[in-house]
C-alpha cells in the first residue's frame, strides 16, 4: 500500500515535469519562429527556411495530453476498486 502510494507520488511529479517541459518547449519553438522584433521578424527575414511550428507542437502536446489523460484515468479506476 504505502509502495503504491510513493510511486503515485512520484509518477505524477514526474508528469508535471513534464508538463513544464512541455510548456518550455512550446515557449522556446514559437519565440523562435515568430521573433522579438518587428511582427514576424524571424519569419520574415529567413523565409525560404521559416517552417510553421504548429503543426509539430500539436503533436508533441496531443501526445502529452494523452500521457496525462491515461494516467488520470488510471488512477481513477483504481480508487474505484479499492
């Protein structure tokens, strides 16, 4: 009992880190792609390399909502069965 107690404690810290991560990531990705300076700068002054962001941290944040979804259903169920 107090096994599983500690490592829910430590899978869901380890979840919001990387939910942090995450966040971080999607931070750093799209200061890049839309710039600091003037609207668009970065996306204007390299166009023919600029790519959209979107699409890729769509996917990684589709896939970390689903990490987070599964556990959360996980843990439910098991207090449902205590």
């Amino acid at each position: 009992m107090v096994r599983n107690k500690i490592f829910n404690i430590i899978l869901g810290g380890l979840l919001l880190l990387l939910l942090s991560l995450v966040i971080a990531f999607n931070v750093l990705n799209l200061q890049e792609a839309y710039g600091g300076g003037p609207p668009f700068y970065s996306r204007t002054t390299n166009m023919d390399k600029w790519t959209n962001p979107l699409p890729t941290l769509g996917i990684i944040d589709g896939i970390t909502v689903l990490i987070i979804t599964a556990y959360v259903y996980a843990q439910r169920t098991a207090q449902r069965k205590r």
